[in-house]
C-alpha cells in the first residue's frame, strides 16, 4: 500500500470512530437517558455477584474480588469497567451479605455506585436454593459540553448531566458444590435521567436486561476438571444473546477457558491459584462484529482472595463458580 493510501485509510478510520461515536452520544440524547446499563463481564462464571445478587455468601467464607475490563482497546470512548467486591457467609449461617463498588465509563458517560447485597439460603441434602436482593445509589454523569459537533452552540449539547438514582436487583440460585443454576433481574428499578437533569422515578419495572446463568464442573481424571457454562441474556429491544464457555483445570492450580459470545466475540482466559487463598485471572475478548477493524480486542483481569471464615482458616477446594 503507497503512503497516499495509508493516509487516506488511516483519515477514514478516524471519521469512522468520531461519527460513531457522535451518533452514540446523540443516540442517547433523543426522549430520556437510560442512566442504568449492565457491563458485560467475560469471566462472570468466577464472580457472579455481578449479576446475581444471590450469589453473596455462596460459600462459607469471606471473599474479595477486583475487576477491571478495558473493552475496545483503540477505540474513542470505549467501554471501562472497575468493580471490587467482598461478600461473606457465616458456616452455621443461612445468611449472605456483600458490598461492592464500581465505576462504569462509556464515551462521554461515567457511573459511579455502591451496591449492598443480602441473600437467605434453604439446604437441602446436597444443594441449597438462595434468594438475593441488592440495592444502592448510583451517580450518572454525562459530560455533553465536551462533545465535539460539526456545528458549534448546538443547545443540546450545552448542559451536562449529573444526578444521583436509586438501585435494585433479585436473583436466584440453586446449586451444589458442582453445578449451579440461576435467574436474575439485576436493575429493578427503570429509573430515567431526562437531559436536563429532571429525575424521573414513575417507571418502576425491570430495566430491560435478564440473565439465565447454568454450569456444571466434572472430573476428567483426578487431576484434570471441566466446567462447561452459559449465560443467557435478555435485552428488550436486541436479540437474545448467549455466552456458551468451556474451561480446564489442571492440578486445582491452572485453568484455561475460551468462550464463544453470539454476534460479539471468540474469549480466551487463564486462571492461576497463586495461592490456595488467591486467585489470578485474564481474559481477552477478539471482536467478531463489525467493530473488530476499529479496535484492538479487550482486556479483562480480575483478583480474587477468599479466607475461610471459620477457626482454621484453611480452603480446602478451589472455587470454580
């Protein structure tokens, strides 16, 4: 390719990324702003808090978690994710509860919040059913004074918003210690920002996004495991989207996984049991849309150390969900 075309390719991908990102922000102009949206999470099957809030206490320990999700790497306003979370249950317990903070980036978009978790478990012989509600506050800002517009004083684009909403979640979950089954709604309540910083609380009812979550982990031989995983997603007024993954333990201390999610992107990820309290884990997403020629893929790397809350202190088994 000459240096003329390079040029002119490379002028191209620029307009591309700015016009797609001008209509987003405009997109989100027209009627009111949805200050709510879920983060897609890759490795969600090791820390389903994020989507269930009756995963909190799911096992009989204290567990911290951090996760941080750079999406689109090269492109404009991508997506940036941050979450650290801790939930706990005592062993004589039916009782889980949790907090967590997070901050969500999207283009001219930033949520911050903090969400507290409760969660009431029923044993039975070898399973147990859990019910968890969440809620918090969030605060939504959208900085639409910083767009850039083709046509300068556009009044639209004037008046930033800002506001604080309320937050509400439900799930459930059935499990045992190898396989778990789960149904959430993790944004009850269908709060509204209006752009000119009206809020807007009438609309009570599910804010558009369910999640159906399944695994099961068998073992291969007696040092390998296997955990097959979905998640389905629902999202008024988009396809049903689903995550089907596969990973592989070795020796309780390695795992390594690839997902495939539907209309989106091929997942790879690794996992190392530093430690038998401490976990490491990566995952990269390969664009398979449309927008694979204007970025570089997504990073996703998550910190988990859970400590067993009774008197030894010992974890006995690595957590595979």
């Amino acid at each position: 390719m000459s240096s003329a075309k390079k040029v002119i390719y490379q002028l191209s991908v620029l307009v591309c990324r700015k016009t797609l990102f001008l209509v987003l922000s405009a997109f989100a102009l027209t009627g009111t702003l949805q200050a709510q949206q879920e983060p897609m999470y890759s490795q969600y099957m090791f820390n389903m808090l994020n989507i269930n809030p009756a995963y909190a206490g799911n096992r009989a320990s204290d567990n911290i978690t951090v996760l941080y999700r750079n999406q689109w790497v090269g492109f404009d306003g991508a997506p940036r994710t941050g979450t650290v979370s801790w939930d706990r249950r005592n062993e004589d317990s039916n009782v889980g509860y949790g907090l967590q903070l997070y901050d969500d980036r999207l283009g001219i978009e930033r949520t911050t919040g903090v969400q507290a978790f409760y969660s009431y478990h029923v044993p039975f012989e070898e399973s147990f059913l859990a019910f968890g509600l969440s809620g918090g506050v969030l605060n939504y800002q959208a900085n639409y004074s910083k767009v850039s517009t083709i046509m300068g004083g556009d009044p639209v684009f004037q008046d930033d918003v800002n506001g604080w909403l309320p937050t509400a979640g439900f799930g459930i979950l059935y499990a045992s210690e190898y396989w778990y089954m789960g149904l959430s709604v993790p944004a009850l309540l269908h709060t509204k920002i209006h752009a000119i910083n009206y809020l807007n609380q009438n609309n009570i009812g599910a804010n558009n996004h369910y999640f159906l979550t399944a695994g099961y982990t068998f073992e291969a031989s007696e040092s390998m495991k296997f955990k097959p995983s979905v998640l389905l997603k629902a999202v008024k007024g988009a396809p049903l989207q689903c995550d089907f993954s596969m990973n592989a333990w070795f020796q309780n201390v390695l795992g390594v996984g690839v997902s495939y999610r539907t209309g989106d992107a091929l997942v790879g990820s690794i996992e190392f049991q530093l430690l038998p309290e401490l976990r490491l884990g990566y995952a990269y997403d390969y664009t398979l849309s449309d927008l694979k020629s204007y970025n570089r893929g997504t990073h996703e790397i998550m910190l988990r150390l859970e400590l067993k809350s009774n008197h030894n202190g010992l974890i006995l088994s690595p957590r595979y969900y």
